[in-house]
C-alpha cells in the first residue's frame, strides 16, 4: 500500500549569479552545489534540520545583460516538515551565506506570498544598459 501524505504547499526561490560580483570570473554550478553541501551539513550537526535544494542553471535577460545564473528552490519536503517561519529562516540564512561566499551583491528570493530582495550595496552591474 502507498502511503500519501499532503500538506500546504510552500515553494521559495532565489536566483544568483554565476560572476563573482560584477566581474567576469564565473562561478561554476559545482562550486554553489559544494557550498551548499557543506553548509547543510554543518545544519543539520547543528539543529538536525534537514534542507534539500534544486539547483538549476538559467540566464537572466535585463536591458542588454545576458547573464547565466543559478536557480536555487526549495520546498517543505513532507517527508521533514517543519514550520514555514523557521524553514525561511534557514532558506534566508543560507542565501545570506552564499551572498556573502560568491560576493553577489543583490539575490532576490520569491515566496508563493511575497517578494524579497536582498541587498549589499545599492550599485549596478556596469553591463545593465539602460534603454533610451
């Protein structure tokens, strides 16, 4: 017999770019996935909490800038639920984490019910043209 279990949807997603700040030196998808090992890892010896993430390859398209990034998303696996406030409060520590290791200066994070933006510094990356 298969067992079902259902529970609220929760979905959250960040997107990060693959330069190091507003260089040209690339981050790989492997780098992000090591990081994001190891910071599970030290997670879970810590609190027992077990955090899964899909990490994805896309561009990002904005006034002349192509850019590749890193979709990173998540979900409240039914297997490990956990409250919705401390899941976002891993999820946010962790995007904090990875600004801070890849130097990436702004990553937003979509929520089903809000929008966040994050950001160290209000600059611009110098290839964003702006349409006249």
């Amino acid at each position: 017999m298969v067992k079902i279990v259902r529970n609220p949807t929760f979905i959250a997603e960040m997107v990060i770019g693959s330069r190091r700040g507003y260089s040209d030196e690339q981050i790989t998808e492997a780098e992000y996935v090591g990081f994001i090992q190891d910071w599970q890892q030290k997670l879970y010896a810590k609190t027992g909490f077990l955090l899964s993430a899909k990490v994805t390859p896309c561009q990002i398209v904005m006034a002349g800038q192509i850019e590749p990034h890193f979709e990173i998303s998540f979900i409240n696996y039914p297997k490990f639920l956990i409250g919705e406030s401390e899941l976002k409060l891993h999820i946010e520590n962790l995007l904090r984490a990875l600004m801070l290791e890849f130097e990436q200066n702004r990553v937003v994070l979509i929520y089903l019910d809000e929008t966040v933006m994050f950001e160290m510094s209000p600059k611009v990356d110098p290839r964003i043209t702006e349409y006249e």
